[in-house]
C-alpha cells in the first residue's frame, strides 16, 4: 500500500491539521475533531451540522461556512462520528433558532444522530433531523436500511443552509431540505475498489475489464457486476437508472462526481453524455457539479446526482457560499 500518511491511527488527527493550516476560515477542535467556522454561529440563525466517516472528502469538513455548514463532526475513515462530538458540535453552533442534523442514512450516523438528538433536548436545545436518502442503485445494504445516502447530501447542504443563512425557521430549514432529498436521486459506477489504510489492500477485487454498477461510498457491492465499456454507455446506464426512479425534466442540477481516482478529464467526458441524455427527455443541465465531492478514497469511478429544480431552489442553489469546496457570489 502506498499512500501519504504517517501512520493508520493518524490519518483523521493529521487530515485536520492540515486543514486548520490551510484554512484559517475554519476553527478546528482537534481533540473533539470538530470543524466549525471560526466567526462562531450567528444569533438567532439556525446552525446545521452534518458528518460521517473520514475518506469522502471534501464531504463534509470541506462544506463547512458561510451559505453551508455551521459544523462538522468526522469519524475514523468509513466510521461513523460518535454522539459526544455531535453533541459538542450541536450546543457550539446553537445561536437559539435550533440545529439541524444532516444525516446519511446509514446505520451507525443514523443512531448516532438520534441519541445525540436526545440529549440535546435534554439541554433545551431544539434539534430537527433530515435523512439524506438518494441512491437508487439498492435497497438496504450491509451498512444501511433502506436506501444509501450519498451525493445529494452536497445538494442538501448547500441548499438548507442557504435557507438558514436567509435566517428562515428550523421548520423552513427542514422542509427545503427534505424537499432536496425528495426530488434528488444518485447512481454510482465503480472501476476499481477503495483501499483503506487500515485494511491496506483493496475492499474487493474487479477483473481488468470488470466494473461495479451501482457502487456505495464505502466500496459496497452494487446491482451487478459488469464488463468495462465507453464513457457514453456507462453514462447512460446510470442516467437511465435515476430516470427511471425520477423521470427527469424541466431544469435539473446535475453532479457528476468523482469517486476520489478519476481525472477530471474524465468526469468531463461523461458531464457530456450526461447533458445529451437530459436533452434527448427534454430536460436540461440548468446548474452544475463536475469534481470531486462525495469520494471513497482512492477509487477509481462516478456517481451521477440529479435534483429537478424549482424557483425557489434554484434561487437557494444560487445564494453566495464560502467553505473550502464551494465558493462563488462573495
């Protein structure tokens, strides 16, 4: 295995060091392994907090400021963070208006986050959850009941918490933020498996010509094995899978996305073929992604993210955002 760490126990400890370097915009609790934004949270706005495990960055620490995130709790990579950061990171960005949770739906974040939502109210604190449930690829998992949680958790935050930065309500903050998940779907192909460093090998071996077709973020298997083919193929492949699920129209956000190894020569070839697929169901890329934002370390691979827009999302999708990851209209 080679890859640039200084030891397996230190990953996530050095992974926030460098980020507070890198990021004087951020406060980072290197005890608790908490990200925040360092002007603290605003009163009377509602402060939302996300996490999971390490390995997907920029997810979550890299959404973390103005327009997104107030807070972020990291676990070990692929583990869930656990309730005594959450709730760290619950009452430090409680300005009075209440929390809100982003959640993936998988198990370990999904009880976490209950039980952190618990001991909140215990402390006065109003805490309201949404479960961020988008992948269409299966139903129920080795690490989740129901459906995966994973792209459309950018859309989420993004979207939430520029409702929140407008100084909207918890209830308003909660309902836009279900009204992302509901209208977002994803599909994740994977060329090659992750490595974790604990593990030091890959998650699962694929034959040189074999591909995963509906992958999870933590090397999960997904629908079927498959035979390598054109950027094209695979693009419609996963593009019929959410429309399908979601028939796609009007205007659309649209994230192609890397799985944390692929170029982004490539995530462009397939943005492409995305955009005729939208054209050809007459709809259209009306806002856009094409990066790296929902990765499983070093796996080579896409995951497609969809969300029909409205007005309304549009507008909050627009809305001025500053963290590590996302930046623009400031």
């Amino acid at each position: 295995m080679k890859k640039l760490i200084n030891g397996i126990e230190s990953v996530v400890p050095d992974t926030l060091r460098g980020l507070a370097a890198a990021h004087p915009g951020l406060r980072v609790d290197e005890e608790n392994r908490i990200v925040y934004r360092a002007a603290g949270p605003r009163p009377g706005k509602v402060g939302l907090v996300s996490g999971g495990g390490a390995g997907h960055e920029p997810l979550h620490t890299g959404f973390v400021g103005y327009g997104m995130l107030d807070a972020a709790c990291p676990g070990e990579v692929f583990t869930s963070p656990v309730p005594y950061q959450m709730i760290e990171a619950t009452t430090a960005v409680h300005g009075g208006a209440g929390v809100l949770h982003i959640v993936k739906n998988y198990t370990g974040d999904v009880l976490n986050f209950q039980m952190t939502a618990e001991l909140s109210a215990e402390e006065n604190i109003e805490v309201a959850a949404v479960l961020v449930d988008d992948d269409v690829a299966v139903h129920n998992s080795i690490h989740t009941a129901g459906r995966r949680g994973t792209g459309a958790t950018v859309f989420v935050e993004k979207i939430a918490g520029a409702m929140a930065e407008t100084g909207a309500p918890l209830h308003e903050v909660v309902r836009v933020a279900e009204e992302v998940n509901a209208r977002s779907r994803s599909f994740g192909i994977g060329l090659s498996s992750c490595t974790t460093p604990s593990a030091g090998k890959p998650t699962f071996d694929l034959g040189d010509t074999e591909i995963e077709l509906g992958i999870g973020i933590h090397g999960e298997p997904g629908r079927t094995r498959s035979t390598m083919r054109p950027a094209r193929d695979l693009a419609w492949i996963a593009m019929d899978a959410l429309h399908e699920d979601l028939p796609l129209s009007g205007d659309t956000l649209v994230m192609v996305n890397g799985m944390g190894g692929t170029p982004l020569i490539e995530l462009y070839i397939v943005f492409a073929e995305v955009v005729d697929y939208l054209a050809e169901k007459g709809a259209r890329a009306a806002r856009s992604l094409v990066g790296n934002y929902t990765t499983s370390l070093d796996m080579q691979g896409f995951s497609i993210t969809t969300c029909r827009l409205d007005d309304q999302l549009t507008r909050l999708w627009d809305f001025p955002v500053e963290t590590p990851a996302l930046r623009w209209g400031r």
